[in-house]
C-alpha cells in the first residue's frame, strides 16, 4: 500500500504554537522519517524545537536507548518498520524514497539507455531485483524486521553486498541500533534535499 507523504515541511515554528496537532507534527516526521506514530508522541511531548535539526537530534537522543525512552518493543518495530523495504516496488514508496533507493527519473533513464542496450539494463536490474527480494526474506526471517540502510547515492546493487554482511555476521540487538541510526541518517539527507533548517 503506498503512503503519501508530504513533499515540503512547514516552517518548524507552525510545530511549536499551542494550536498544533499532533497530526501536523506527524506530517513532518513521516516526510524526514516515514510513518511512525511512537516517534511521533515521544516527539510532540518534547516541543518546542528550535529547527527541524534540532528534531532530528531529539529523535536521536531517543532511539539511542529506547527502552530508556519508554518505548515498548512493538513501537521499536513499528519505527523500524515504517520504512519500505529496499528494492520495494515503486507504488510502495514515497517521493523522496524512490530517489533514495535509485529509481531513475526519467531523464536519467533516458540518458542511460543511450549508453546501454535495454535488454543489458533490464536484465541487470532483474537480477538485483531478485536479490534485494530474496535478501529481504532472509533478513526479516533472521531478525523479525526490515533491513533499513542510509543508501547516500549508491546504486540499489551495491545495498547487495551490505545486505549480505549484515544477514551473515550481525545480530538482532546490533541490526536494531543500525536500523534506527541509519533512519536518523536519512532524515538529515532527506532535510538538507529539501533545503530546510
């Protein structure tokens, strides 16, 4: 089921008056975090932030020792699992996880298949396709969440060899820390792309 999520933040002041909901507060955390309504109210009770930074940091403080938060292990869950799967299909993603993922905008595409044949491009992108499919199973059956990674540019087949690594020499305590470390990692990618302080 694909979620739409908001495509500009508004100004971080607006979450911080006596009027705010936490529905409003909520619409920005999905942008810089995806859909997760724990992280939401640990948030909300502690307004006021001085920038959308300063959020970031917050959520930071509070997934660094989540049972220290008061979190319960479903909402560490449901946190973890906001996030799409890598590789997911693109009805499935936000706006700005497509980008983060390495779906080509078309011009991009376009530009590519002049320098390759689409035969090469579709049969390579199957195969990753495959991979990140049949990783992901692997990955949630060993750990009982999504896998979640700070892609930072790279092409959706170099996340193959991490996922690999991962699967083959972390545990579930490590894989947790990394998911939500990594989520805060995407939030200050996802605000400097959007140019908000």
């Amino acid at each position: 089921m694909s979620h739409a999520a908001p495509t500009t933040l508004p100004p971080i002041a607006e979450l911080n008056t006596a009027s705010a909901t936490v529905q409003d507060l909520a619409t920005a955390v999905t942008l810089l975090f995806e859909p997760a309504p724990p992280l939401v109210e640990r948030l909300f009770a502690k307004r006021p932030f001085s920038s959308y930074g300063q959020l970031i940091d917050e959520t930071e403080a509070l997934i660094t020792d989540p049972a220290k938060a008061g979190f319960t292990e479903a909402e560490v869950l449901e946190i973890i699992n906001a996030h799409p799967r890598i590789g997911a299909a693109k009805a499935n993603l936000s706006a700005l996880s497509l980008i983060e993922q390495g779906y080509k905008k078309p011009e991009e595409a376009a530009a590519a298949a002049a320098q390759q044949t689409q035969q090469q491009v579709s049969q390579e992108d199957e195969k990753t396709q495959a991979d990140l499919k049949r990783l992901n199973q692997e990955y949630e059956a060993k750990y009982g969440f999504k896998f979640i990674v700070f892609v930072n540019g790279r092409p959706r087949s170099a996340i193959v060899p991490v996922m690999e690594e991962r699967i083959r020499d972390s545990t579930v305590e490590q894989e947790k820390k990394t998911a939500l470390l990594d989520m805060c990692h995407i939030a200050r990618d996802r605000l400097k792309k959007l140019n908000v302080e």
